[in-house]
C-alpha cells in the first residue's frame, strides 16, 4: 500500500480487521519497523484526536515524527496554478511539497473543504497534488470529502460491539449551528456500504448526500422510522451537497437532535460520534454520557487505525 485515501487502499476488510485486532493485543510488536524513518504530519486544519492519535501510532512503530501546522508554523502556501503570487501568500504547494518529501519518509495531510466551489473540494486537490509530487507514499488524515482514519477506527468500534453478524446502522444528520464539510458522513457510508451491515441514512430534505457515497444504502427521511430497531447510530451534521446550496445550512431543525426518547425506538442501540460534538445540538447530555455511548472506545480506536495504515506503508517502503 502506497498511499491511503479511501476504503479500497485498505484491501480486504477481514484482513484489515484483523490485523488491527493483532496491533490492538500488542501495540509495540512492529517497532522496529519504523526506526530511522520519519512521519511528517501536514495540518492545514486544527485538530485533537487526529493529531494525537497518528502521532501516538507513528511512535509505536519506532518512527521520528514530524508536525508541520501549516497556517501557524509555515509561509502561507499558494494551491492553485497560475496565480499571480503577489499577496500574501509566499510559496506555491508544488514547491513546498517535494522539498517535504526530501525530509521525511510518509506524509499525512489534513485539509478540509472550503464549501464554496463544490468541484474544486470533490476533486481533492490538495491532496491529490502531494500524491503526485511528494514521492513518498502519502495518507489522509481528512480531506475535502473523505475522514478514512475516522471510518476505519468506527468501522473497528462496530465490530468489536455488534452482538449480531449483521447489526442495523444509522447515520443521522443532526443539527449544528455552523456548515460542516459532509467527509465524515461520506466515508461513513462508504465504509459501511463495503459490509454487509444493514445500513439507513437518514436526514431531511435538502442534505442528500452525493449518490456516489450513499451507494445501495437505504435513505430515510422520517427519523423515528430510520431509528427503529438500529444496533448502532451515529450521528453526524454535514451541510448541503447538492446545488445551488453546496455548503450552505439549510436547517438547525432541533427537532433532529438524538435524545432519549429516540433511542428508546433501538434495539438497545449504541450511540457514535467522531468528536468533537456540540452537546444538546447534535444529542443530548444524557444520551451521550449513558453506558450505551461509545464514542470514547471509538476516539481510543483511532490510534489503532492510524497504526494499521503506516505499519502497511512502511511496508511498502525500499528496505
């Protein structure tokens, strides 16, 4: 494996299952696998447990990490061709990425949408370009459209708490007072679509997601009805793919906020979230903190799927 930006990087789901319940049982059998090589982590983007986690990961395979803040630490950087570069920004991405590469052995890029030009995010430029010209292999930590460390940890989380072969899955939208890129959501289907789960989306009209993720799951636009009988739900806010409202919030509905009185419709279901989640927008207070929430052994299963992904491009690095 070369590169990781989607669930078909990872191969075989059993197999990738597998061998993150092995990383799972012993988290420093591989040490010597990373030794003398170097991980640089790029965030255009803040985050928490992505940061901590891949760099824990990193640690535990024996590697020297690097963390490049791009907007905190770094000249701004030029992503687009053919600017007149006479603002403030002081170096082009396609000079800064190989010199990057000269310094590092795998890279990890963390870059949101701009919900503005609906094109522009779903062709992940950025990250597309130090693919290209980084010359090491090159992994996700999110981009425009899609969170697979996220969704493989969830997918790791799932699987260690189903008590039947096939559990229902719910992803619920939920409300959230400002626009939020649909990444999550996206690769939380496409994820899930590559099981054999039963698996319900559902949301209000308006917040379709794009038909390439949603794939053969079933959307539902009644909430209640998508709840009943669910093994698992996750909920999530994205803002508007569809045009003319591409990233626009359409709706704070409170109304779609997971409570009590929903989850009484699951099958005793567990609830997830990526984090960080606005308490009594997305759910409330006493569904998130009862013994049915996991999301924090779901945060925790991170640092595994982080391992499992640069255990395999170490891998593939000339020995």
């Amino acid at each position: 494996m070369n590169k990781f930006i989607d669930v078909t990087d990872i191969g075989p789901l059993d197999k990738a299952l597998a061998e993150a319940a092995d990383i799972k049982h012993n988290r420093f059998a591989y040490t010597g696998l990373g030794r003398n090589r170097t991980l640089l982590m790029i965030f255009f983007n803040s985050s928490l447990r992505t940061r901590l986690s891949t760099q824990k990961a990193a640690m535990n395979l024996g590697m020297n990490v690097m963390v490049l803040d791009v907007n905190q630490g770094a000249w701004k950087l030029e992503t687009e061709r053919g600017v007149v570069m006479d603002g403030d920004k002081a170096e082009h991405l396609l000079e800064a990425i190989p010199v990057m590469g000269s310094y590092c052995d795998i890279i990890g890029v963390r870059s949101f949408a701009g919900l503005k030009d609906r094109d522009e995010d779903y062709e992940e430029r950025v990250i597309n370009q130090f693919i290209r010209y980084s010359g090491r292999p090159v992994f996700s930590m999110e981009a425009a459209t899609r969170h697979p460390l996220q969704s493989f940890a969830d997918l790791i989380t799932i699987e260690e708490f189903k008590t039947k072969p096939r559990p229902k899955v719910v992803l619920t939208w939920a409300p959230h007072p400002k626009a939020l890129p649909q990444a999550v959501a996206n690769s939380f289907a496409e994820w899930i679509n590559a099981t054999d789960y039963d698996f319900v989306i559902t949301h209000p009209h308006g917040y379709e997601l794009d038909p390439a993720f949603v794939g053969g799951a079933h959307v539902e636009y009644d909430q209640r009805r998508a709840f009943e009988g669910a093994d698992f739900i996750y909920a999530k806010n994205w803002s508007a793919y569809t045009a003319p409202n591409y990233g626009k919030v359409l709706s704070t509905d409170r109304d779609w906020t997971v409570d009590a009185a929903k989850m009484a419709l699951t099958d005793n279901a567990r609830f997830m979230h990526c984090l960080p989640v606005r308490r009594n927008m997305i759910v409330t207070d006493d569904v998130i903190e009862s013994e049915r929430s996991i999301v924090i052994p779901e945060a925790a299963n991170r640092e595994i799927s982080a391992q499992v992904v640069i255990k395999r491009l170490l891998e593939s690095l000339p020995h």
